[in-house]
C-alpha cells in the first residue's frame, strides 16, 4: 500500500488544500504503480503545533515564519 505523510505547521493550510495534497499526491502514486495503487493509497497531512518543529537545531513558530517572508518579500530582487 503507497503511503505518504505530510507534516505541515498548525493552520497555515485549507481544507481546500489538504484535499488537493490528497488527490494530487493519490495521482502520482497511480502514474508510478497504476491504477491499481489507487483504491490502496494512503495520504496523511498532520498538522504540528506551532513551536512543535525546527530546523537546523531551532525551533521555529509561524511567528518567526513570518518575519522571516516579510524580510524576503523586502529585500531588493537579487540580494
């Protein structure tokens, strides 16, 4: 049985979206196995409390996130 799962910060996704993770994520798993993986694909998208993930040794929050997309969206093209 195909099985994947996504681990995405707590409420930065909408319903809307996780299905669409759900269904594009089923229709790979059939353009690799066939038709036959799809009745058997299993898609999980967990959602982590904020502050309950890091990278590189930190932990991060939406937050941090935040700051962290305002500066890029600042910073002069090319920096």
């Amino acid at each position: 049985m195909p099985f994947a799962n996504f681990k995405v910060p707590e409420k930065t996704l909408t319903p809307k979206q996780k299905e669409e993770i759900v269904t594009r994520t089923t229709e790979l798993f059939v353009e690799i196995y066939g038709e036959r993986a799809r009745a058997n694909t299993m898609v999980l998208v967990e959602e982590v409390a904020d502050g309950g993930w890091g990278i590189s040794g930190n932990v991060l929050t939406l937050a941090m996130l935040g700051e962290a997309e305002a500066e890029a969206e600042a910073a002069p093209a090319g920096a």
